[in-house]
C-alpha cells in the first residue's frame, strides 16, 4: 500500500496563488478548453529533462502544444507487438485523432540520458547493460546514431554529436510508422527536428537536405 504523505506545502502554496490570479482571471478560455476539447496545432516530442520547458522557448499558450517527454526525446521505431509503447502511442492520438499539422523532436544540450549511452558503449556505466536497466534499454534506441559518429568523434565531441542524433534518429523511426507516412506524403504532416542549447538559449533546426543543424 502506499502510504499518505501530504503534498509539498509549497506546490500548495503555488496552486493557490495560480488559482487566484491566472485561472480566476481567465476562467472562461480555461472552461472553454474543458468543454471543446484540445485542438493543438503541433505535437512536441521533448527531453523529460526540467530545463527543457518547451511552452516557455516557444511562448505557447495552454492548449496550444500536444507534449510528450520522455528520455533523450527519442522515438522507437514502428513495432506493433502488443506491449505497451507509450512514446508510439503518443504519436498515434497526435497524428491520427488530433490531426496535428506538426510532429516537433527537440533535443538539448547536456542530456544525461545521452551521456548516460555514451558511458555504456563506452564501459564507465556498466549497470546500464543489464537487464534490469530501463533507461539502458530506452537509450539502446540511439545506437544507429552512435555508429554514424562514433568513429569521427570521441570523449565531450562525441557526446555533443550524439545529442544531434537523438533527434535524427527520432525523425527516421517516425517514417516508420505507415499513418505517419502516409500523412508526410499526402502533405498534411510535416516533421521538424531541433536542438536547444540550455545555457546560451540557442536554437538549432535539423536542415535533411544538408545533412545538418541551422541556427533558427
């Protein structure tokens, strides 16, 4: 059983003051949101990293973004095997029931999940190979990537490299999912890649014809 502990006092005291100003101040558009259903225009696939704060970077309103976040921003590739596939069924509900025009991975600098990769290849975090590791099997989605730089690049280098191909990697295992090809080829779905460098507030779009990150 799990046992009752009272909610920290200060998220207490943080909804209260939300509830006294900003919902009390737009109530209406917040009941309006409850009772038409959410219409987002784009579905962001983020890091679950607390830096990355996606509605802040892009000033988005509620309602406005469908966010899924998950380790290293990373998407698996289409494998319908009746287990339990949260990030893929995310993109399903984003593409097939809300009919987002938009599918956003965004990665970020200093990532623990993609350090986390390189120290397993690597043989300095050993406990991520076994069995019982969920984030070592998660990030095992990254080894494409890995095998693309892994012999131009090293140490710090290769990190920051591999960082980048989390969202490539994610944008190529999403043309796997048939509906979410299918909705690419007829026009009505396009798919973006960035990466948000943290501490200089950078942001970088994934160019596919050039092969490589622009600044926006």
């Amino acid at each position: 059983m799990i046992p009752a502990r009272p909610l920290p006092s200060y998220l207490v005291t943080r909804y209260q003051g939300w509830t006294a100003t900003q919902y009390a101040e737009n109530k209406a558009w917040y009941r309006r949101l409850a009772t038409e259903g959410q219409r987002p225009r784009a579905m962001i696939i983020s890091c679950c990293d607390s830096r990355v704060h996606v509605t802040s970077i892009f000033g988005a309103d509620q309602g406005e973004f469908f966010i899924h976040r998950n380790i290293a921003n990373l998407v698996p590739p289409f494998a319908p095997d009746s287990e339990a596939h949260g990030t893929s069924a995310a993109v399903e509900y984003a593409v097939r029931a809300l009919k987002v025009a938009h599918v956003i991975v965004m990665g970020h600098s200093a990532c623990g999940g993609v350090r986390g990769f390189y120290d397993m290849e690597t043989g300095q975090a050993p406990e991520l190979r076994e069995a019982s590791s969920f984030v070592g099997r998660w990030m095992s989605l990254l080894q494409p990537g890995y095998d693309r730089v892994k012999d131009d690049h090293s140490g710090e280098d290769c990190v920051a490299a591999l960082e980048k191909e989390a969202v490539r990697v994610s944008l190529e295992n999403l043309m796997t999912f048939p509906f979410v090809q299918a909705a690419v080829e007829a026009e009505d779905l396009t798919l973006h890649g960035l990466w948000h460098d943290i501490g200089e507030g950078h942001l970088l779009w994934y160019d596919p014809e050039a092969d490589a990150f622009r600044p926006v």
